[in-house]
C-alpha cells in the first residue's frame, strides 16, 4: 500500500483535517500502529490514544476532537471506514494458481464451480463440492463428499478428510489436518480400543486457520469452528470441540474432546483446556494457562491452574516473595520462642 | 452403528435382561457414554457405576447383579464381547483408496503384498517392502528400505524418511513425521555442528499416531514406539526415546531425547519429559506437567517441575491462599512486636 | 562410522597416547558420549571430565595432561579437529533423489544450478532461484520469486510461501511450513479483518529447522532466522520475529510476533515467549518457561513467568514446603495467641 491520506479521504468519502499528502503505508490497530500506518478511533471515551499512537493518521468520527500535530480523516462510522481500507486498498503480492491444473486428480461427482483453480497433483475425491472462485493449492488433499465454500483458499500440503465441510472465505494454511480421527479408544484390560470416529469437522465462514494446525473429526455429530473465528499456527482442537463466533485462538494452544467455546473468546498462546468444559462469551485466558473447570462469561483467568487473572497476578507477586517469607517467619518462630521462654512454660 | 439389543447380544452371545429391542447407535467407556451407547462392566467392584452411567445397555457378567430399569446383556466376559462389537460391528463411513494408482511413483526392489492400495503422487522409494492390505494414502513420502505391516494405513500427506520399520495395523494421521533427524549437535566455539542422526525409527504393531506428530529417528540405534500404544496430534517424540507398549500420550505432548517409557504410562496434554529419564510401567502424569526427574512405577506426578499429584494438589490449594497467608503472617508479626513492646526489650 | 584411532589421527595430523587400534563408531559431546564415541575436550580447565566420560577417546590441546587408562589424540586444536571428523568422517545412509524427477513442475523463469536435484511431484513456482546442488524433495512447494540457496536440502512435504529468502547449507525437515501469514487482525465491532502480510522471511546460511515447524512471514519487512541457529520440531516462529546467529530452540518453543533474539540464545523445550520483546545473547530459558519481559544478556531464567533461574529455584523449594509451612504458621498463630491470653488482653 502506498496512497496519500487525500486518496483514502476519497475512498471513504471522509474530510481530512492536517496534511492531505502526508503517505500511507499500512493499516494497523491505534496501539500496534507505527509511522506509516493509518488507524481508527471508534469509540470517542479513548481519545486519549490519539496522542501516544505512532501512527501517521487516524479516522475519527465527526464529533471526536481533532488532535494537535496529527493528521486525520473525519467520516461518519470510522470502523466501517477502516473496514473499507483493509479490504479494498490493500494489494496482494501472491499469485495464485489458476485454473484446473491438468495433474490435479479429479474424481467422480465432484462438483466444480466457476473460476476455481486447483494446483498441480491436488487430489479431490469422489462427490466433493467446490464453490465459485475456490482456490486449492499443490499437493492438498479434499476428502470424498466434503464441501469447500465459496471464495476460500488453501493454502499447499493441506489434507482435508472425507464429509468435512468448509465454508465461504475460509483460510486454510499449508500443512493443516482437518477431520482426523479423535482420540478416542476403550480400555480393556490394558488394552486400547478404538471408537470409530464417524462424525465430521464442519468450519463456518470467514474462518482463518494456520499452519499445521489439526482439528480432529467428531466421534459421532460435528466438531464445529464458528463463523470468523481465527486460529493460529499448530493449534490442536480435539473431536465434539464447538468453538464459536469470532474467537481469536493463538499458537500452540489445545482444547480437548467435546469442550464448547462461546464468541468472541481469546485463547493466548500454549493455553491448555481440559475436555467437557464450557467457556463463556468474551473470556480471555492468558498465555500458557490451564483450564480445567468451565468459565464464566466476560472472565480473564490465568496460571495453571487458571483462576481469576486478579487473583493470580496476586499469587504470583506473592511466590515471588516466598524465600524472603519463609525468612521472615522462621524469625517470628524465634521471636515467640524467646518469649515463651520469658513468660516460662507453665500456664 | 443402529442395532437392537437383540442383533448385539446374538453375535457376543449373551443373555438379555431388560428391553431387546433398544436400539443401539455407539460404543463408549462406562463413565463417559451417551444415550444410544452400549457399554460394558468388567469388575463388579464398580457396580455402582450401572447406576450413574447414561448408557441405553450395558454388558455384565453372568455374576454382577443387573440394575434396575436398564437393560442389559449378560455374558461370560465382558471385555472379551465388547472388544468384539467395537471391532467387528461399526460401519466405517470412509471409502479408502483401491489398488495402485497409476501416478504413484514406486521405486526399484519394491516389495508390493496382496490388495494393497497405493494413492495419487505417492512416492515409495527403492528397497522398500509394503504387506498384503496396506493403505497409504496421496501424497505420502516412504522413503528407501523402509517396511509397512499388514493392514497398515497411512493418510494423506504422511513423510515417512528412510530405514523406518512400522509394524501391521498401524495407522498414521496426515501430516505426520517419522524418521526426521534427531536434534543433536556438538558447539564448538559457539558453533553448532550437526551429529549425523543415523539410527532409524521402528513403530510396533497396533500403534496409532495422531496428525502432524513428529517422530525423530535415532542417533544410533532406534526411536522405539511399543505396541498398541496410542499417540494424539502434534506431540513430539525426540530421537532414542523408548516408548513402552499401550501407553496413551495426549496430544502436544513433547518427550526429549533417549528418556524412556515403561508400558501402560499416560502423558495427559502438553506434557514435557526431559532427556534421559525413565516412566515406569503405569504413570500417570497430569496435563500440562513438567517431568525433570525419573518417575517409580505406579506413580501419579502433576505440576511443573511434577511431584507427586496429592502433593501438588495441596501445593496448588495452599498457593491460591498466598495472598490471604500473607496478610495473616504480617498480622502475626504485628502481634509479636506489641507482645515484645508490653514485655520490654530486656530479657 | 567404524575406523582406527590410528586412523582418525592421521586424518586430524595428531599424535595418540594410548592403544592406537581402539576403534571409534560415533562422536558426541565430552558428557553425552558413550563407549565406541570420540570427544573433545577444548578448555584444559574441565580436565576433569576426562576422567568422568564414558568415551573411547578423547581429542585434547598438547599442553593438557592425558588421563590414565584412555586413549587420547593430541593436537593444536581439539575443536577445530572435532569439527573435521564432523564434517569429513561420518557416512550418511541416505540416499538423496538424483536430478529432476520428470514429474516435477517448475514455472516459467526458474533458475536451477548445477547439480540441482528435485524429487517427484514438487511445484517450483514462476521466478524461483535455486542454487546448486540444492535438493528438493517430492511433494514440496516453492512459492514463486523464492530464492534457495547452494546445497540446501529439503525434505518430503515442506511448504515454502512466495518470495522466501532461504541460504546456503540450510536443511528444513518435513512438513514444515516457511512463510505462512502472520496472525494479525485488526478488531472492528468484535469481527477480526485481517492485516495483509506482505513481508517475506528470510533463512540465513546454515540454519536446520525441524519437521512441522511454523515460521510465519512478517506483516512487512521480513521474519529472519540468523545463520547457524538450529530449530528443533513443531516450534512456531511469529511474524516479524528476528532470531539472531547460533540460537538453539528447542520443539515445541512459541515466539509472539516482533520479539527479537539475540545470538547464542538457547530456549528449552516448550518455552513461550510473548511478543514484541528484546533477549539478549547467551540467554538460557529453561523448559516449559513462560517469557513476558526482555531479558538482558547472559542471564539463566526459569518458570512462568520466567525470573532469574536461582530465584526461581528457591521459589520452587519454598512452594514445595508450603502445606508444612502453612502448618508451622498456624502453630504460630496458635502460641502468640496464647502469650496474648497469658499477658492479659490490656495494654
């Protein structure tokens, strides 16, 4: 991206107040942006960040005040607007594959819809449905009777197992497993059995998946991923899991079998959930913490095991301390020795 | 899987007491099945659990008493008649590639046994032996003289490197790596120059391997893992681990170079093990813990490092308490000083 | 390996005290190493290991003392001597694909050096530059306008996104990933757009990265892997992370976006680092640590969140005494209580 802040006024049909010229090179949240970037204030009560945000400009709404020194764009709703940039200004330096590879294997059945490309020695299997405009990579791998929707790509090297079904816009990165059996097995007498695994992995529109992540197949029924949720680089989601809407799910993190997530969840990095649990709306769990118990919605917890973040940051302030502690009371245990032993041992 | 009590207990030949014409849809362990389940008690010690379990029948032994209002088969041995039904009555919903497909590139001195079934763009490189009714799926890698059992399946996108021997019934989820390099370097003045790792990998009969786990081959020697142990995606397994027969290791586990693990141990999720230790025979080890030290057979450890799990537990209990503690000590210590003030400072 | 030491020290130009017929079969670390390895020993001051390891011979300076009852090669340089048998003694038993396979797919404006090998099925999209005697094994993708440089080699399944800057002598294992989009989203009303990332990454010379490893491209500019830095598997690399020369990390390691390692850093097994933070040289993490502020240079840290390792240690002692501990301060409680009884209520 390279435009003057009067090419984006345009674009968004917003007013400039500051320097029409001044050039924008990237789009970026009001606290990660930096020189360069073009940001947004949606909610007026945080003006105070239009002064320590390193970014070139900012959208604001027509009833925020315009900061000293700093260039920006009045419009009406500025998320809209900033929604409007990152969708329409920013190029893209990939070239994708087009049109059916002749090596790619076709099976029978399967549907294609108009301009999907697929990449060399892809195979598809028999009765799989690809949408308009789908594009599949070299070397991927799509299941007997899946469904890939409209609009979505996918990345080299991904395997796809039978029945699952991906929706609209999706993003799948290379070296990512969806549908692979759960673990799930019987024991008898030491032995381990396994429970077929015969439900499937359905992920909802507008989901982005990293790289060498594995979402396991349902037992029975459906391992779900909601609507524009995003998912991080080797992210383990065990078989039963429902993740739900708009939840941010950073690397390395795993949830076990049948636990649901409500919307709007953000699970830090290595985070660990035990299975059969419910997470509520809006919970935040912190980096590297383990949850075994459910969560209330609006929560922050943390450590592992997680607690309310407050009461852990406490905790930890706290152990940090311990050796001085542990000091300080075998000297109280002198203290009281001494005066015990000047009052005498009798009562 | 929709059968009547009746068809079920006709193939185990068992005795139904309760209602024949259930219908039975799936199979699960005693505590964690559903409505529609059948499941089985083989230890009339635990009863009780006929009681508190969700499962539409259960299968007891001609000497456990039958529960009230549940129906359910008798036989002489109960986990001898479930193992049948899992094995012999659940329909499997995948239909499996069939025979050699004619991309897949098969190399020179290639054993190829009865009914097996090579995918699209396999690669089965020189020297390499394949038994009767083995799948490997698309895009799969086996690298030179390696061997694949009897009935052993491989899904898409699998990278087996050269020398591997993996037993029969094995299967192998997508993404997985078997035989990679072991990280082993010897620094010299801050530079790290590469052992060759020359050993291989040997996987045993009836193991499972979840989606993109990694496997290092040896050293020298192998990376062993026993049979009918049962691996869950994305853990790592580092080069001269030995891992025992029937272990269940969950999945991101990571275990380190040359430990090694008796049979029957479990490693809950995101697990460590340091090199070169031993797990003795029926560990147990809680999710997330850290294991820096050898375990004694029959042990349950947790935490990180991991102690014993019933000290760990009161640790945890003792640690959510650390604020509140110290506010009582700094009480106590105000307590002494106005003790120490009334007695004087003499002694 | 399987020679003399008579042998070896005639390759090294040393002098041998001691039985000149031992034969040697591998090589290793002075503390790692077994009966039939060869070591070194470069700091005369650690003379005292010579005692100690279980190698067959050991490889030290003419000015330090040759232990009794084993056998030594001495030399000028003992280090520079170990690398040599590194590099020029031990025989690989692999056999790497020869020339390129007539399968292979490569676009319009490759550039391919001499002896160049590229195994079945790989894509090698338009623009791409490999240098020679680079190997590429089957199922791998070049993304177009990438550069691979002179000998490196990698394995089955690997992905490599457009216009990746990969060295020479690099060696990337199976299945992993180079160049995925970082995980940046910008938040609009609780829907997550995406941040376009349109950086590259960038591998320098003598890197090895593990199988199913992560390492995203940077939103702009580059993620960079400085030379000689060894990766071990499943490790995830953020956007924009700069890990500098000769670093050791460990499987299972995340490092968040923008954070920046210096040279010689060694992250154990399972470590987490969050982003946008700066470690310096020679820093040690320990196992399963959690990381949430710059370290300096030269420091051991331990534990989540990670502190200084010895203050760590202690914490871990005091946390494993704590139900004793809570006990003793109960006791306290109980006897200042009774000195209060006993000195009466009034002051």
């Amino acid at each position: 991206m390279h435009k003057t802040l009067k090419e984006i006024a345009q674009l968004i049909e917003g007013e400039i107040v500051g320097d029409a010229g001044v050039i924008i090179t990237g789009v970026a949240g009001i606290k990660e942006a930096e020189a360069g970037d073009i940001t947004f204030l949606a909610n007026p009560k945080y003006a105070s960040l239009l002064n320590s945000t390193a970014a070139s400009a900012v959208i604001i709404s027509k009833d925020t005040q315009a900061p000293q020194g700093k260039s920006v764009i009045r419009t009406e709703n500025p998320s809209l607007a900033f929604a409007k940039i990152i969708s329409l200004v920013l190029p893209e330096q990939i070239k994708y594959p087009q049109g059916i590879h002749p090596s790619a294997v076709i099976g029978k059945k399967v549907t294609l819809g108009k301009d999907v490309s697929v990449g060399p020695y892809a195979v598809i299997e028999d009765g799989t449905e690809i949408a308009d405009k789908a594009v599949i990579y070299s070397g991927c791998f799509i299941g007997h009777d899946s469904k890939i929707g409209r609009q979505t790509l996918i990345y080299p090297n991904v395997s796809i197992r039978e029945r699952s079904i991906i929706g609209s816009n999706v993003i799948i990165h290379s070296g990512t497993v969806v549908g692979s059996d759960g673990f799930g097995f019987v024991t008898v007498e030491g032995k381990h059995y396994k429970i077929p695994q015969v439900g499937i992995v359905e992920i909802e529109d507008d989901v982005e998946i990293g790289a060498n992540v594995t979402i396991d197949r349902a037992r029975f029924d459906k391992t779900v991923i909601g609507k524009g949720t995003k998912i991080d680089n080797l992210v383990q989601i065990a078989h039963n899991v429902v993740v739900g809407k708009n939840c941010l799910i950073v690397a390395q993190v795993g949830i076990s079998g049948s636990t649901i997530l409500g919307n709007n969840v953000i699970l830090a990095g290595q985070v660990g959930l035990v299975g059969h649990i419910s997470v509520g709306d809006n919970v935040i769990v912190t980096a590297q913490s383990g949850v075994s118990k459910s969560i209330a919605a609006n929560s922050i917890v943390a450590g592992s095991p997680a607690r309310a973040s407050i009461t852990q940051q406490k905790v930890v302030a706290c152990s940090q301390q311990l050796p001085k502690f542990f000091d300080l009371v075998k000297d109280l245990k002198k203290r009281i020795e001494d005066l015990e032993q000047r009052l005498g041992k009798d009562k």
